[in-house]
C-alpha cells in the first residue's frame, strides 16, 4: 500500500535530527509534526513523548530520522540515523533526507518485520502547520452525526495537529533537553494586544453579569406582571427585542468558558452583532438630533395623521355613495359609514389631544436609540402600529361582521335545503323543519344574501388597508431579524483569516522528479460565504409566516382575523 | 509526461483533453472548453449599446448611456467570474482521493475533494439533456450505511460535456488508478 508522509512545510530548512509525530495505521500515513535535534538523550526524548501523549491524548512517536546535508551525502551519518531505527523501535522507519537546496528529497522506508519486503510507493504531503492547526473543518450538513470510527481521514489529520498545542509550546531555542523545530520555531507568536484584553476581560465580565442581573431582578419582579402592563409588553415588539438582546449579553458575560467550536462562534458572533448594532443606533442618534431633526419629526408627525383620517373619510365618504358604479343598500351603508366617521372623529380628537407632549415623548424615545439600531427599528414599528390602531379597529369590525354574515349565510343556506350541522358528530345531517322555521329561516337567509356585497366590500377595503400596514411591519421586522441573526464575526472571519473555517483540502501537485516520491502540497479550501452564514446563524425569536398561502387565501374569504406575523412564545389562539 | 488530444464536446465546440501522469498512482486529466471570442463579445456590447443609444434617442436622457455602461462592465465581469467556465481538471490520486477543479476565466478556481474511502466507483451515465441524450461521466459515492448503496452521484466535466470518445479516456485512465486501491491489501 502506499505510504503517506504528511510533512510540516516549515521543518523544510530544519537541521538534520529525528522526525516525531502520529502514525496513523489505518490509511498507512504518517502525520509529522516536529523535529528533534541532535544532540539528545534517548531516554529523555521518549521520557517527554510520555508526557505529552499523557497529557494531550495524542499518540505521538518517534517515526524516523531527517538528514539535511548542506554538502555531499555523508556515509557515516546516514549509518547513524539506521542505527536510530533501532533504538527507538517504530515499524517502519522512516528516512527522509535533502541534499543542500534540492527540492527533490529522497525517502525510504525500514520494515525489519513486515512479511513481504517490496519496495512501496511513497507519497510526500507538505502542509502549512499553523494553518491546519488553528484550522476548523467544517463536515457536510448531512453527514454531522456520524460515527466517530468513521470519520474522515482528514479530519484524523487535522485533530492530530490541533490537539498537539502544548507539542508545540517548546522549541529549540529553549534551555530544555529537548530542542524542537516546528511552526514556532520563527518566533514565539502573540499579540500584546490581545492578552491584556482577555486580561481585562475577566473583570469586565463580573461586572456586566452583576448589571445584567440586576436588570432582569427588576424586568421579573412582581410589579411588572399586572394584566394591562403584561398584555402592553407583550404586545409592543420593542420589548421582545429588549428581551432578546438581554438574553444574548447574558450569553457573552458568562464565566464558562465555550467547550467547543460552535460555543465559541456564537459568542463571537453575538458580541460582534451587538457592537455594530449599538454603533449604527448611536449613529443614528447622532443623526437624528443634530439639526433638530427630531424636533421637525414631531412637528409633521401630528400633520401626518391628520392627513391620513382626511383620507379615511373620503374614503368612508365614496363607500356611503356608489362605490365603482356598484349598488350599495342605502340604510346599512349610511349606519355603516356613519359608525366609521365618528370612530374617526374620536381617533382625532385624541391626537390633537396628545399632540402637546408628542415633542418631548418622542425626544426622549429617541434616546432609545443608543440601544441599537434593532431597537430603533422596533420602535419605529411600534409607532406604526399605534398611528394605524384605527385602522385595526375598522378591520376587526368589518371583518367580525363579515364573520358572523357567512356563518348564518352557511347556517341557514343548510336550513334551506333540509339539513343541519351536527356538533356531535361534526358533520351535516338532515333534519326535519317546521314550517314556521322554515319562513323565517328563508326570510332571513334573503335578508342576509342581499346585504352581503355592501359588508364584503367595507370588509374588502379595510381588509386591504390593514394588509397594507402588515406587510410595512413585516419588512421592518424583517430587517431586524436580519440584523440580529447575521453572522457577523465569521464572515469576517472568512474574509480575513479564510484558512480558519475548512470545508475540506484541497492538493497541488508540485514539481515531480523520476525516481523520488510524489510531491504533493495541501492547502484549506474555505467554506463558502454561504455555507458559512447557513453554519452560524444565530437563532432568532420569530418564525414567520405562521400560515400558509392557501390558508391564509382561506381564513380571508371566511372572515378569521389574521395575524400573519406570529412570534415563538405566544399562545395560539 | 503530458498529451493533449482533441475532440468535441456534445454541442460540437471543440475542447481539448490533457493527461498527466504524475506517479504511478497520480494521473491528472484536464478538459479545456472554448476560450472568450473576442466576435461574441463585440456584438453582444454592440446590441446594448445600440439599444441604449436608441432609447437616448427617444428619451434624451442621458443617464440611459452611463446605465448601458455600467450595466455592460457589471455584466461582463459576472460572467467572467461566476459564469464561463475555462477548463476543468480531475486529480486522481490513488491513495488519497479524487480532486475535481472548475477554473473561471477570471482565474476563480472552484475545488472539491472527494476522500478515496467515500467513492463507490467511477462510471460512465446517460442523461436526457433538453432534446439530446447525452453522456457524462460521475463519481459515485458509497453510502455508510448500506455497502451496496450509492448515497450520491457526482457528475463530472458538467460546463464542456465531452463526447463518449473522450470520456472513455478518461474513464480508463481513472479505472486504472481505481483499481489499484482493489488489489492493494485493504485495511479497514
């Protein structure tokens, strides 16, 4: 079978010494990961392969010998490093050596035990070390969950490298007895920035734990869960999105630390999401207030709903008359229509009322917006929702109306013909009427039948109208779903460091020379930005649409109220 | 050592095929469609140009002519990086896996590794294409579950789609790689 020797690029220019890493039996490959230089004890160098195999559950080895001759092919030396072979016994041995600043290395293999001694094909694997190290591979979707025995070869390697850290704490510039060469061996990398701030970090965590749970002491206190107070939060979205990003700083401010990759993502992502959040909302702000700008807000805000009943009533005023040329009935259409205009009259009359304080009201609203940009947008919605509540109230009036017409429509359509609906079984079965019952029953039935087109249109109208501020909601709610569950740090991650997120490798074939074993280099094929945002969403607390096309087509036709945009936690009605 | 044969893909544009043996278990076989032409590229910039000049002619607008620019450069560099496929190579290494690389003409290259231990097999389909059958060459993969299962069908050389002559090529030279694995005393 073929042999596979997967070698660090940066040991390329190491000093001739003995080669350590993990063989791996089941695909025959040999995963390198260091190089120990001359001169060593023995004994100390299998003490400390020991230790690490102790501590980080790797089985590392000593798999053969490296020779870097910067001049001819010393005889005695390679004597040497056979000899080597046998003292710390590995099957098979593997010897590597490189000839001054050939590319073309030569490897051969030492089986003193194997049963058939020909001569196997040797294929050499440079890769990146650190890359592969700080590298996170990222399985197909449909096969997360499979056996560990199973696993793929690659991800064996990747493992291998990754949990070699404290392998690679120690090089060979260290006092030790053991002098080492790896990817560290350029320089101890770190970054002064980083640790002073996950010095500071820890602090800055309690502190915001403490904070945090202060305020959800306060948000779960008694006061708080009287009925007209708990049915206006959970009514209001900005509340719900108060209440999510709660959750999340919660998230971050936690002691744990995140056991696996996926913990950690999260944290990032949310940190990163808040950070932008809040500066895009303190932007905003910073907009909003220069200029008086909120101040002008306000002024036309009052103008605004003026002009929007100016127009309900025209409105009113056309369906009162002969609406696209149709016939209405004269009397329901004037009580009809009458009912309406005085709503609206009340609804003015309570923001003229208000429209004192809407300045300051809204002054200080607006300095919600340092929150975020998310809490911005709920609020803004929220606005929208209480402008437009007549709006509301005229849907749910023509649409209970309409409602109770087409049960008794359906109801006695049933009586007409003979037969009645069984709450029992739930079904239609016939049923024998009197005679009176039956006259009225008709009587009735004609009534209802002919001031159908006049409710169906007022329920079509304001039907429409409160689709029209759905679909608005909707898309600002949108956004801020948008905004909350976006990824944030991993696509910048891919960006910027793309090795760090692995949807596999992939290999460059490199100069061949007959006669030495095929070079091949490894390199990290990233995920792609999709299957990077689909990996880390974050979850979010909505789920919409609740219904879908037919039966929402449906519940209109009949007259159900419909609330297209149902958030998880609410009861189903 | 390398050769390059030619032969036509199944709408008759020619494509050429090169095989490279790399070791005795590595062989890389690279299919190369039709290059840009320059002939394609001028009428299809003349017909929108003409169309826009049109329509400033009409409109006297000229926001129409810096629109039919922009939209001819955002065009052309979509379809250069995301759309014209230059040439696509397959990597059979023995051991290892199989590699299968799509190179755009804007030098975008699109790589998937698929592990030795994950493919069933290398086989040769038909597929009912518009109003043509034509031939393709697949990777199929083995299921984990079941030994006999195939849990998924990767086609190959999908933007040239080569004659049978050249798949039967290239399907030998994998076969011939394939195969090794075969004889080779599995350890599982």
């Amino acid at each position: 079978m073929v042999l596979k020797v997967f070698f660090p690029s940066c040991c390329s220019s190491a000093d001739s010494g003995i080669l350590i890493g993990r063989w791996i039996s089941e695909q025959n490959s040999a995963v390198i990961l260091a190089v120990v230089h001359f001169p060593f004890i023995p004994v100390q160098v299998k003490q400390y392969l020991g230790e690490v195999q102790r501590v980080t559950k790797v089985s590392v080895s000593v798999l053969g010998s490296w020779s870097n001759s910067k001049q001819e092919k010393e005889e005695s030396l390679s004597e040497f490093l056979e000899d080597l072979g046998t003292i710390f016994c590995h099957e098979p041995w593997i010897q590597i050596s490189k000839e001054g600043d050939s590319k073309f290395w030569s490897c051969s293999t030492l089986q003193k035990h194997s049963k058939d001694p020909q001569e196997e094909e040797i294929v050499l694997v440079y890769y990146d070390q650190r890359k592969v190290m700080l590298s996170h591979l990222h399985p197909p979707l449909d096969t997360a969950g499979q056996r560990a025995e199973d696993a793929s070869k690659l991800s064996a390697i990747f493992d291998t490298v990754a949990r070699s850290r404290l392998l690679f704490m120690t090089d060979r510039y260290d006092e030790g007895p053991i002098k080492l060469t790896h990817w560290q061996s350029d320089g101890v990398e770190a970054s002064i920035i980083v640790e002073l701030m996950k010095q500071a970090s820890v602090p800055a965590c309690m502190l915001l734990t403490f904070l945090l749970s202060l305020l959800s002491g306060v948000c779960r206190s008694r006061v708080l869960k009287f009925w007209p107070l708990s049915f206006l939060w959970s009514k209001l979205s900005t509340c719900e999105q108060l209440g999510h990003r709660l959750q999340h700083l919660q998230v971050i401010s936690s002691n744990k630390k995140a056991q696996n990759q996926n913990q950690l993502m999260r944290k990032a992502n949310i940190f990163v999401s808040v950070l932008i959040d809040v500066a895009l909302g303190i932007l905003l702000m910073s907009w909003l207030y220069r200029k008086n700008r909120i101040g002008h807000l306000a002024d036309t805000l009052i103008p605004v709903a003026d002009h929007v009943a100016e127009e309900l009533q025209d409105l009113l005023q056309w369906l009162m008359g002969a609406p696209a040329g149709l016939k209405m009935n004269r009397a329901l259409d004037q009580v009809l229509g009458r009912f309406f205009l005085y709503h609206i009259h009340l609804w003015i009359s309570y923001i003229h009322l208000l429209s004192p304080f809407i300045e300051m009201i809204l002054w200080y609203v607006g300095l919600s917006a340092c929150l975020g940009l998310t809490v911005a947008l709920c609020i803004l919605s929220d606005i929208i929702a209480l402008l437009t509540f007549h709006i509301y109230c005229f849907y749910v009036y023509g649409a209970r109306l309409y409602c109770l017409k087409i049960y008794g429509l359906s109801s006695l359509w049933r009586l007409f013909r003979g037969k009645k609906w069984n709450v029992l079984r739930q079904r239609v079965d016939s049923c024998s009427y009197d005679l009176d019952q039956l006259f009225i029953g008709t009587l009735l039935f004609t009534i209802l039948l002919f001031l159908l087109p006049t409710t169906a249109l007022y329920y079509l109208v304001f039907t429409l109208l409160r689709l029209l501020v759905v679909i608005v909601q909707g898309l600002i709610h949108l956004l801020v779903d948008l905004i909350d569950s976006l990824p944030l740090y991993s696509l910048i991650l891919r960006l910027c460091r793309s090795y760090r997120l692995a949807a596999g490798v992939k290999f460059r074939v490199l100069e061949q020379q007959d006669g030495k074993p095929l070079r091949l280099l490894m390199q990290i094929n990233p995920l792609s930005y999709g299957g990077v945002v689909q990996t880390y969403r974050l979850p979010t607390y909505s789920c919409y649409p609740r219904d879908s096309w037919a039966s929402l087509c449906k519940k209109l036709f009949l007259g159900e109220l419909i609330y297209p945009w149902k958030h998880k936690g609410e009861k189903q009605n | 050592m390398a050769e390059e044969r030619r032969f036509r893909s199944a709408s008759g544009a020619p494509i050429a095929l090169r095989r490279r043996q790399h070791s005795a278990s590595c062989r890389e076989l690279a299919v190369r469609g039709p290059r840009l032409q320059l002939r394609s590229l001028s009428a299809a910039t003349s017909a929108v140009w003409l169309a826009a000049y049109g329509l400033f002619a009409l409109s006297e607008n000229s926001m129409v002519l810096s629109a039919a620019i922009f939209v001819t450069l955002i065009g052309l560099i979509i379809y250069l990086h995301f759309v014209k496929i230059d040439q696509e190579s397959l990597l059979v290494i023995g051991s290892l896996g199989i590699q299968v690389t799509s190179s755009y003409a804007s030098g975008k290259e699109s790589t998937t590794f698929i592990e030795m231990g994950q493919v069933k097999d290398v086989v040769i389909n038909e597929a009912i294409h518009m109003q043509k059958v034509i031939y393709y060459l697949c990777i199929l993969l083995q299921d984990p579950e079941d030994p006999q299962g195939v849990s998924e069908v990767v086609p190959l050389f999908q933007s040239s789609k080569p004659r049978l002559d050249c798949l039967i090529e290239v399907y030998r030279s994998c076969q011939e790689i394939l195969e090794q694995r075969k004889t080779a005393p599995q350890s599982s």
